[in-house]
C-alpha cells in the first residue's frame, strides 16, 4: 500500500500524499455535491407539488429510515466482501435513482410518491454503503493517518453541504429541476472510476460461511466487552438521540426568538456548517492529535454546552457564535471518535463495528426529531432543548470520567 511513513503522518493533510485517497477524495467532493443538489431539489419538488410539510417530513424519513433497517447488514457485507469491489457495486446503483427521478420530473410524470420511493431507494443504497466506506479508508491510508483521512472526508462532506445548495439554487432558477438530478446522477460516476483504477493489498476477500445472525452477533458482542468503545457509542447514541435534532427547530428560533426571518435562518443553519467545516480542516492541518482522550473530552463537554447556551440566547450573534462552536465540537468529537474506534478493531470485524457506529450516529437522528418535535409542541421548543442539551451534558461529563479513571484506555 502507498502508506507515509510515521515522520509523514504528522504532516498537514497527510493523507492527501496517498494518490489512491487522493484520488478518492477529489471524486467524493464531486459526488457529494451532486447529493446535496439532490437533496434541495427534492425537496423544493416535495413542496412544489404538495405545498405540504408533511410530505416534506415524510420524504426524509424515507431517506432516513434505511439506516436504521439495513446498517447492519452493510456492516457484515462489509466484513464478507472486498470492500473496494461492493463500493463499486453501491456507487454505480447510485447513479440510477436520481436519473430516473430527473427523467420523470422532464416529462412531468412526477408524483409525490415517485419521490419518495426513490428517497427510499438511495437511504437503502447508503445504509449499505456508508459502512462499508468508513472501513474502507484505513485499507486507503494506514493507522498513522486515519484520522486525517476522516478529517478530509469530514471537511468534504460540510464543504459540499455549503457550495451544493447554492448551485442547486442556481440551475433550479435559470434551467429547471432535473437538470440537478442529472448532475447528481453524473457525479457518482468519477467516483465508480477512481475504485476502479484503485489496487490495494490489504482489500482481500473475507468472505464467511458463518450465518448472517452469527456474525452480527459477534460484532454486537465486541462492542459489548470492549467498554472504550461501548463508552464512545453510547455518548454518539445520546448526542444523535437528542442533540443533534436541534437543527430541524431553527426555524422556531429564527421567527420567533430572534426574529430574523429566512435569511436570518439560512445564515443560522450556515454557521453550525461553517464550524463543522473549520473543524475538519482543523484536524486535517494538525496531522496529529497528540492527547486525543483529551480533545475527546472537551469537544463532548463543549457541544451540549453550546446547544444550552444557544437555547437561552436571545441575541442573533451570540446564537451564530453559539452554533459555530456547537458545529465546530460535535465534528471534531465524531471525527476522533470514529477513528479511535477503527484503530481498537481488527479488520476482521471492523465494518461490523462501524455500522453499528453509523446505526447510533445517523439512525437516531430521525427518532430523536420525532421525540423532540412532540414535546416541543407541549411544553416549548427553547425548553425543550434546554432539557436535551443537559442530557447531553451529562453523558459527555460521564464519558470525560470513563477516559480519565480508566487507566487502560490510552489514546492511540
């Protein structure tokens, strides 16, 4: 494999010096843009044809819903497969539901429900793919410089959150609505190639005869005995459950507490971007976390901090600064999370960890909005927050005493 050697992994964006990454990043920035073109295009369609938010709300969990379905199994097709050879397979059937979405939408044959079995189609792809992707990387670039690599990836991720929307924004006003979808279709093409060209000792074949059941047991077991690893998925767990719904209540705030009105929220929701994105970045230039319980610690303290702060706010720039820092933390918690995890797990059972890693991270987001959105309509969106943030509080003050009483669990 093309790994750097120690002396390099301390590098700024030392992963970047890995062709294959390299390579593989460039193409995801492309491809990820399309994604969130797909994403305000769909639901600008949602609403254009139903002008109901509850469609809207509908469309997500039919996006959202195959995490919590079909993660698993990702995680132990993971473990069965060379994971280069099902990433081809996920990509390129990424390319068939938004071309056939843009074909409907061109001959207006569109419905609703096209859209939403569509969303539900590509939840389904990416439910499998997104384990198989994060226990990949490492087969890319070596333990020295995983967490670089999550940090790239990371920043990829948020950049393409904040330069896709406008583009979408754009061709959406001046070409029409398909067009996007047919950029989204196209994009994952680069990224099918990259795979393609890509060789790597270590992506062998690990195939089992082992049952199904059998094997995520195992995976289930591991999490279990090993309490590092359990200690960091049950904080992923209550953060996803409860804090990071925040975001679908902005608009509460934006209207009724600050009163900024939409472009007060689009800026709102761009600032938690822009502190996830300088976050990653953060990472990626340090090359290197040297006490890494640490900056675990601190980032686990300092998001439910945040989100607190920001629900008593009632000033429109210190609730800006307040999702800066709450976007900034909770990125560089996740990022040196997933990589303390891949570095504890043996490639054996890796992709089986980290869809349980993926099940806790992005399949209790849409559980926690359903669960928040009920009590915030009972007892107050601000309130609602506030008790949630104290929760969250809470585990990352348990999570911060795991670290430092126990004696064993030195950072990577």
């Amino acid at each position: 494999m093309e790994y750097t050697s120690d002396r390099e992994s301390k590098r700024p964006f030392s992963a970047l010096y890995i062709k294959s990454f390299r390579l593989f990043w460039l193409a995801q920035i492309l491809s990820l843009s399309g994604t969130w073109m797909h994403h305000i295009s769909q639901g600008w369609l949602v609403y254009s044809l139903t002008r109901s938010p509850f469609y809207l709300g509908l469309t997500g969990t039919a996006l959202t819903l195959p995490i919590l379905l079909f993660s698993l199994l990702g995680g132990i097709i993971a473990d069965r497969y060379q994971k280069r050879n099902v990433l081809i397979i996920t990509q390129s059937l990424s390319i068939l539901p938004p071309l056939i979405l843009g074909v409907l939408t061109q001959m207006e044959l569109v419905t609703v429900w096209h859209v939403i079995t569509v969303a539900f189609v590509i939840g389904t792809i990416n439910a499998i793919d997104m384990p198989v992707r994060q226990s990949f990387l490492i087969e890319m670039v070596g333990k020295g410089n995983l967490l670089n690599a999550i940090a790239l990836s990371s920043a990829a991720f948020n950049g393409a959150r904040m330069i896709g929307p406008i583009i979408a924004g754009f061709i959406i006003s001046e070409i029409s609505i398909s067009a996007c979808f047919y950029i989204n279709s196209l994009s994952f093409i680069p990224v099918v190639m990259v795979l393609q060209k890509m060789r790597l000792k270590g992506d062998t074949r690990l195939s089992s005869q082992r049952s199904m059941v059998s094997e995520f047991r195992e995976g289930l077991r591991f999490v279990v005995k090993r309490r590092d690893i359990s200690m960091i998925l049950f904080t992923i767990f209550v953060f996803s459950l409860l804090g990071l719904p925040y975001s679908h209540f902005l608009p509460v705030f934006a209207e009724d507490i600050l009163k900024v009105g939409p472009e007060g929220l689009g800026i709102l929701m761009g600032s938690a971007g822009a502190g996830a994105l300088a976050a990653a970045l953060v990472i990626s230039l340090l090359g290197e976390i040297r006490n890494k319980d640490r900056y675990m610690t601190l980032s686990a303290l300092s998001f439910p901090s945040a989100l607190l702060l920001f629900s008593f706010s009632r000033n429109y720039h210190f609730s800006i600064l307040m999702l800066v820092l709450l976007g900034f933390s909770i990125v560089s918690y996740l990022a040196n999370a997933n990589s303390s995890i891949q570095l504890r797990v043996d490639h054996k059972i890796r992709g089986r960890v980290m869809s349980i890693y993926s099940l806790v991270f992005l399949g209790m987001v849409p559980i926690g909005s359903a669960i928040l959105g009920v009590f915030a309509e009972m007892m107050g969106t601000p309130v609602i927050l506030r008790i949630s943030a104290i929760v969250c509080l809470f585990s990352g003050v348990l999570f911060g005493a795991h670290r430092y009483f126990s004696s064993g669990l030195k950072g990577p």
